[in-house]
C-alpha cells in the first residue's frame, strides 16, 4: 500500500487523476457492440461562457450517472460540444470593435465573421477546462461546436427536408422586434413582466355625426398607426355603427367600424378597441380577418418612423407616448386615464421592451412537429421528471405556435436560400447554387439572416452522433438515454429537440428527460452580477475541492423549486471528505500486514462461503450495512434520486462506519498479525472501504480513486476504480432478497441472510443505544466525556441479559468505561442516573463522581428556570388572541418547546428523586 498524506490536499490529486483518466482512453466507450449503452449529451454551454452553478449541476449529475453506467459494464458515452450563441456571442465581438472605434457594418460581414471565429478561437475553450476541473468524464475525442463542419451540413440538410416537407416557409408577419440587438426572436426568447400602467380612454369621432366612440388602449402612441375600430357584433351600445368609419385623431385618417367577436370583450374597457395591425398580435390577425390596412410607425431602431404625423417622427417609444398624449389631450380626444397593470414584453438577451413589428421572417410550421412529440411522452417512449414537468409539457405543446427561426444577425448558420431579382422567387439548397431554380437567372443572392441559435442546438442530439451521415455513432447510441438540463429550457430546447430528433429519425431523441432547478443565491434570489450574488464554481473548487462541491450538489439534485446556494454546505462536505481520507488512512496503517493475497483468501471464507463465524459483532454488522448501503445507493440512483443516494451513502460514511464500526474495530486490531480478529477486522475494513469508495465513485471520484489505489485488492480487479464493477444486485431469489452481486461481494446473499449476521444488527443497535445512553448520563451530571466511570446494567428478560454479556467489552470500549457490571434491581444505588434502552436499564453510579448535594441544588435551579418559562409559554398559548394573530408556524414553535419543558421537568424530578432531592 502507498502511505497516504496526513491531510487530504484535492490540488495534490485532482489533475493529475484527470489527466490520467483522460490520456488512457478511459472516458471513451467501450468498444464492444454488443454491450448495453448509455449515451447522454451534454447541453452545449455557449462558447461565450464560463462555468456557472447552473452548468456545475448539470455537470455533477451527467457525470454521475455516465460514471455510475460506466461502472456498470454499460457502453456509457458522454457527448461534449459548445453553442455559437449567435446573439451573445456578436455582442461580445462587437463590444472589442467598438472599443477600436469600429463598427461590424463598417468592417462588413466576411471582415466581421473572420473576427468572430478569432475570438471563438481565443474564447472557446475555457469553459472545457473548468468542466475538466470538475471531473467530467466527457469523450473529448467526439467534442463537437454547432458551427463545425458536421453541425453545419446537418443545420443545411434539416432546413431543405423541412422546407421540402413544406414545414418551413417564409411570411410576413408579426414579430417580437429587438431593437438593441436589431433582430427578431421567437415568443420564447421574450419574457413577460407585470408592471405598472396606464389605460387612455380616446375618443375617435364618428364620420358624419356628432357621436364619438371610446376606445381603452394601453399604448396611445400606436394609434397613430390605427387601420380599424372593433365592437363586438352583439352589444347593443355599438351595432348601428358596424359598417361606418371614425377620424382618427391627430392624423384625420378614415378607418372603419368593424364587428368582431374574436378581439372584443364587451366587459372590458369601453367595449370598444382600436386595431393596428401593425404593432399587436391580435390586433394583426383581425386586421387579416378584416382586410385592414397594415401601417407601421415604429421603426426597426425602436424610434417613431416617417409614417407617424411629423411632430412624433425620430421619438422613442417613450417620449412618443407622452407626446401623443398632451396632443390628444390638447384636442380635447382625452377622456379619462386610469391605472393599469401591463403585460410587457422584454427580450431576454438585451432586457429591452420588444416591440411587435411586421417583417418577412422564416418560421417553422411546429403543430405537425409538437403531435408527434406530444405522442411520444404520452406513451411513455419518453418520460419527464419529476413527473409534474410532463403537465408543463403537454400545456405548451398542445398551445404551441410557428417558430421565427430567422435573425437578422450576421454570426451563426446563415440562411440557405436565395433570393432571384429577376423572378423574385426563391431557391433552397443544400449546396450553394449557382442561378434561380425557377427561371434561370444568375442574379441571385443568399438571404441575409441567420438562423435562431436553438435550431441547430434543437438538432445536438443528431449532430453530435454525426447526422445526416449514417454513422456507426448513430446506430449504435442513438437514441439517447438521458437528457439533463433546467426546466426553464424545457421548451427552448428540450421540445425542439423532440420534435426535429422525431421528424428526422422516427424515434425519440432520449428516453428520459431529468429536469433540475435553478440554483439561486444565499440570499434566494437569482444569481447576477448586479446583485452580487454570483457564486463562482472555480474558486470553490479551488478553495474546498471538487468532490466537496459536485457532493453538495448532488444532494440538491432532487428540489424542484429552487436551489438556495450554501457555501457552509459545501464546506461540511469538505469535513466529510477529510473524514473519509482519515478514515481510510486509518485502515492503511492497519492493513500494512494483510496483503492482495490474504484479502483474496479471506473473502472467499467469508464472503462466498458466508463463513462469518470468526468475524466480531462489528464486523458482521459493518459489512451488512455497507452491502445495504451500497443496494440502496443503487437503487436511489436507477430511480433518478441522486440526492437521497447522495444522503443515504453520506449517513453511512460518517456516522456508522466512522463514529461507530473504526471505534469497535479497534478492540480487534490490538492484536498481533496471527490473531484471528485482527485478521477479520482487517478483511472487513479492506472489504467495507472498497464498497463504500466504490459507491462514492460517480459522487466524488477524485477522492474515491486516490483512496481505492491504496486499498489492497486480489489480482483481476483492475487498475482503476472507474472502471471497476459497481456494487449492484446480479441476481435475486424469489423473496426479491439479492442472490449475487457484482463488485467485491459476489456472495452477499449469503452474508446477509446469515444468522450471525442477523444477530449482529441487534447486537449493534443495543451497543450503539447503551452507549449513547451512557454519553447522555455523563452530559446530564457535567462529567467530561473522556471520564472513565462505572456504569451498571440491569435486564430482566434473559435475552437481553444474554446480549448485554455479549456487547459489554465493545460498551467499555466505546464509551469510555472504567467498567461495566451486569446487576441485581437491589444492588442498583438510590443514588444514580439512569436511562433504559431496549429493555436494558443504564445506570450511572454517582456517588464519589458528582457532589450530590450541590447537585440537587443545581437541579432544583433548572427545575424553577424550566417551570417559569413553561409557565409563560402556557399562558400565551391559552391566550385566544395570541392564536387568532401569530402566525401558525410561531403557535406550533413555543407549542414544541412546551412540550420539551414538560418532558425536561419530568425527566429532573425523576433524577432529583434518584438523588434524595
């Protein structure tokens, strides 16, 4: 065995175990076809990024189930690549242009795009090295870019299939308009805030009459746009003038009155709506409805255009609005304001208020895409957890509308169609054509715009197994297994890539789609850097380790709404992995004298055979609860309940093995080399320290490895613990109890059907229970811990007399005895303390260790002190206000602490009476 260092240093072991892993070939698949695979691909971080909490959990749960399948025999495959992000990625660049004083319009595209693949270049690969640093098992040899060679042929070929299947076309139609970053995006990169507003009441005059009619509107400013009035067809206040025409105000512009039940809600407002196709959705669709004209005056720069009345021309939005009100109001058009709360539209890139505007843009007919992925969850081909996720799913698919995959921005998959100037008409190819498809002419030019970043991330799944090629990749690990990533991406991506991974392959793009939440800060907000409440991955990792971290969040893997961030978490998690270093460091001091050979022969007695006869009651029962553990781990983790693994297998670690089994197992290891406990205490903790850093492994595998390595292990187990067998059920009998298992226990249903095991696990609960009772006694009377004392044990039951002269050497020992004796009820002291366990009473003799009379003193203190205060509690909880105003979480506090008071009272005066008090 290698001596370990006195303290756990990750920096001493993390890269260069990574190194290792990576240099030998050893997160590549395993070559044999006929193996059973596991394939996940990692959601591709923009090239633009570095490592975020939301990328670390992501990370942590993919590499521990690749990791987990890996040591499972499985062909496990994880797939890594990053994402142009075409928008964030151009503001990157063009914010080092302007820098030089230069614009992307100014150097022109080819200039601009030669300079972003530069940048990509310089950029690219930093958030690769931090996923590295994380212990991402990732096949680096199949790293892929959604701008590479492959991902583009794939991006072209999806865009003719789609266009030739007559699902993707070209329209002019409403779009969300982002003005800062000139171009348009789809309904999902908008986010919708509530905030404060207005409703104008205007009064538009009635052709030919005296009348006037009312209409609500939320933004006058759009009115100069208006090309109709709508009134519902059956409110009576308004059908005479179905049919007839208003004045527009500030413009005298002629626009008819129409009927339409569709837009207008008679109970709302006035009853009656202005429409301007131009700048409101539904306003769009009844103009289609209506024949209304489509007149724009908001630009593409976000300021009033030349179709608005000069004196609003070049204002914003915002001026516009306040302009256009004081002259309604000069015009005597104003009838009344009133507050409003507004739905307002924001892009999610820029943070700017997105403006509906009229524009030939590309979409994707999705209703036939969203039936078939629709499908697939509905039957199970795909399934979605949690499981409430699915609800979500199936709201939006069953709503969803055609997707703007078009954008006017020059980084990211151009456009592969071309527009004639002859014929006007338009030639879609796969390759680059060279004249018009429909009349010949070679005055044609590709079109301008770029396609949305999520269409070629909505194809990752395909791209990154070499699609359209029918690559070996392809057939042997399509489909994938599990798709992990955050629920707020659950329609960006997660359904796009339902839907094209379907339409494309007839089957589904993965079988199990696991949703985490979003990871917020210490003070529960979202993480920003205006906030301050960032948390960045590297500096934990190079402040605590990465297994420190990956093991916290591990165990957030499970919350579904929201991750509040810890910093102490990760820190405790620290503290175990330098518990478990301690730990095994102590069995290598410990193991010097027991080598691969004898461990081999030891196993097969105990092991194979189930021959734990000259095994100690700790040892029996360590090696259960580890084989347990292990099951149970294994379980958690098929059942996607990667937190619970994580705790279950944390519990273990710390309280059973170390607190409790390496404090037994000391009474054994005292012995010399030819004693036959030393020997069985010495097979046990090899044995338990392989299972336990086997299960470890997909959790934190740096410790793991480095601590396995210095374990001894029989010949054939391998060189590395990634690659070694999993602890899981091979087999089991007809009770559902494990047969066989793979890893260092083959044999363990032999070992836990065992009786002496049996036995044992009471035996270890009884040990464990009479101890702490006895820790308890020394804390209740002000002992130090250390104190050695006698402590008296009385047992009635035969049973329990007969357990209690099996555990009392291991009692000394754990709690730190001077002795420990087996008593009569008369020889039990009046003056004492006591508890009863497990039908066993704990006595602690105090005469000569505490002076009683000070003592009775002391209690007959506390007693007034707890009495008081019960007191008071009680009166407030009988106090009917109290209980109508606190909130019920106070009510159900002090009620708590009533009854601890009570419980304490008791518990005193029984121990004052013991003391003559």
């Amino acid at each position: 065995m290698e001596p370990l260092r006195t303290v756990y240093d990750p920096k001493a072991v993390e890269t260069r175990l990574y190194e290792g892993w990576r240099d030998a070939g050893q997160f590549k698949p395993a070559a044999d076809a006929g193996q059973p695979t596991f394939t996940v691909v990692l959601p591709p971080p923009n090239v633009t990024g570095r490592l975020h909490m939301g990328h670390a959990l992501t990370a942590t749960i993919e590499d521990a189930y690749v990791r987990w399948h890996r040591m499972a025999g499985d062909a496990a495959l994880w797939l890594p690549g990053t994402d142009h992000a075409g928008i964030a990625t151009q503001v990157m660049v063009e914010r080092d242009l302007a820098k030089e004083g230069k614009t992307r319009q100014g150097i022109g595209r080819e200039a601009f795009l030669a300079r972003t693949w530069q940048w990509k270049e310089r950029h690219g690969g930093i958030i690769d090295t931090q996923h590295a640093a994380l212990g991402a098992s990732l096949d680096w040899s199949r790293d892929r870019f959604t701008m590479d060679e492959v991902s583009s042929r794939a991006v072209r070929e999806a865009f003719c299939r789609l266009h030739e299947d007559g699902l993707i076309y070209r329209a002019y139609r409403l779009i969300n308009w982002d003005h800062a970053s000139q171009t348009a995006l789809s309904d999902l990169e908008v986010e919708h805030k509530e905030v404060d507003g207005f409703l104008w009441h205007l009064a538009y005059p009635v052709e030919g009459s005296d009348e006037r009619l009312v209409v609500a509107t939320t933004r006058p400013e759009t009115m100069l746009g208006d090309s109709g009035v709508a009134v519902h067809p059956d409110d009576p206040r308004y059908q005479h003038l179905i049919g007839r025409h208003v004045i527009l105000p500030l413009t005298g512009r002629r626009v008819p009155i129409v009927g339409d039940a569709i837009l207008v809600d008679m109970t709302f407002g006035t009853g009656a709506v202005k429409v301007t196709p131009a700048h409101d959705f539904n306003d769009f669709k009844t103009g289609k409805r209506h024949e209304l004209a489509v007149i724009t005056v908001i630009g593409f720069d976000g300021n009033m255009n030349a179709n608005a009345p000069e004196a609003f021309r070049g204002l914003s939005v915002a001026a516009a609005r306040t302009a256009v009100v004081a002259a309604l109001e000069a015009a005597g058009a104003l009838v009344k304001v009133e507050p409003h709360k507004l739905n307002l539209g924001v892009s999610q890139r820029t943070g700017v208020v997105c403006e509906p505007l009229p524009s030939d843009q590309w979409f994707v007919s999705t209703a036939p895409l969203a039936a078939k992925a629709l499908a697939a969850v509905k039957d199970g081909r795909t399934r979605i957890l949690p499981e409430h996720r699915t609800a979500d799913y199936y709201r939006w698919m069953e709503s969803i509308q055609d997707w703007c995959i078009s954008r006017q921005l020059w980084w990211g998959h151009r456009v592969p169609a071309w527009h004639c100037a002859a014929c006007k008409g338009i030639t879609v190819g796969r390759e680059d054509p060279s004249a018009c498809q429909h009349c010949g002419s070679a005055a044609i030019a590709q079109d301008n715009d770029v396609l949305d970043t999520w269409f070629s991330s909505g194809l990752w799944p395909l791209t990154t197994l070499g699609w359209p090629e029918k690559t070996a990749d392809l057939q042997r690990f399509y489909p994938t297994d599990l798709m992990e990533t955050g629920w707020d991406i659950l329609f960006f991506w997660v359904a796009r890539m339902m839907m094209l991974g379907l339409h494309f392959t007839g089957e589904v793009p993965f079988k199990t789609v696991f949703l985490h939440s979003m990871v917020l800060g210490e003070d529960g907000k979202k993480m920003s850097k205006t906030r301050g409440n960032v948390v960045d991955p590297i500096e934990l990792i190079d402040q605590y380790g990465a297994d420190s971290l990956r093991f916290y969040l591990a165990t957030m893997a499970g919350q579904d709404q929201g991750i509040i961030f810890s910093r102490a978490r990760v820190e405790g998690y620290r503290n175990f992995c330098n518990k478990l270093w301690n730990a095994v460091r102590f069995a290598g001091m410990n193991l010097e004298d027991f080598d691969a050979a004898e461990l081999a022969s030891w196993r097969a007695a105990v092991i194979d055979r189930g021959d734990v006869s000259a095994l100690a009651t700790a040892d029996r029962w360590i090696l259960a609860r580890a084989l347990e553990t292990a099951i149970q781990v294994g379980e958690l983790l098929a059942s996607y309940r990667l937190d619970l693994a994580a705790h279950a297998i944390y519990q273990f670690v710390w309280y059973e093995l170390c607190d409790w089994y390496l404090e037994a197992a000391k009474l054994s290891l005292r012995g010399d080399a030819a004693d036959p406990l030393r020997r069985a205490a010495q097979g046990t903790l090899a044995t338990v320290f392989d299972l336990v850093l086997r299960t470890l492994h997909p959790i934190t595998p740096f410790i793991s490895e480095a601590l396995w390595q210095t374990l001894p292990r029989p010949a054939g187990e391998g060189d590395s613990l990634m690659l070694a067998a999993y602890p899981r059920v091979l087999t089991r009998d007809a009770a559902g109890a494990p047969l066989t298992m793979a890893g260092p226990v083959p044999g363990a249903g032999a070992l836990l059907a065992d009786s002496g095991v049996q036995a044992a696990r009471e035996d270890m609960a009884a040990i464990i229970e009479v101890v702490t009772a006895t820790r308890m006694l020394k804390a209740e009377f002000k002992l130090p811990p250390a104190q050695r004392v006698e402590i008296l044990l009385r047992a009635e039951d035969p049973a329990a007399q007969a357990r209690v002269l099996r555990m009392q050497a291991c009692v000394v020992h754990l709690a730190r005895l001077q002795s420990l004796r087996v008593v009569e009820a008369a020889e039990v002291p009046r003056e004492s303390g006591s508890a009863v366990v497990r039908g066993v009473e704990v006595v602690l003799p105090l005469i000569g260790l505490v002076d009683l009379a000070a003592e009775r003193v002391r209690i007959g203190k506390d007693l007034e002190k707890l009495g008081k205060e019960g007191d008071s509690l009680a009166r407030k909880l009988d106090n009917a206000g109290f209980r109508a105003k606190a909130p019920p979480e106070v009510i159900a506090k002090d009620e708590a602490r009533l009854a601890e008071i009570r419980v304490d009272i008791e518990k005193l005066g029984r121990t004052r009476a013991r003391l003559g008090g």
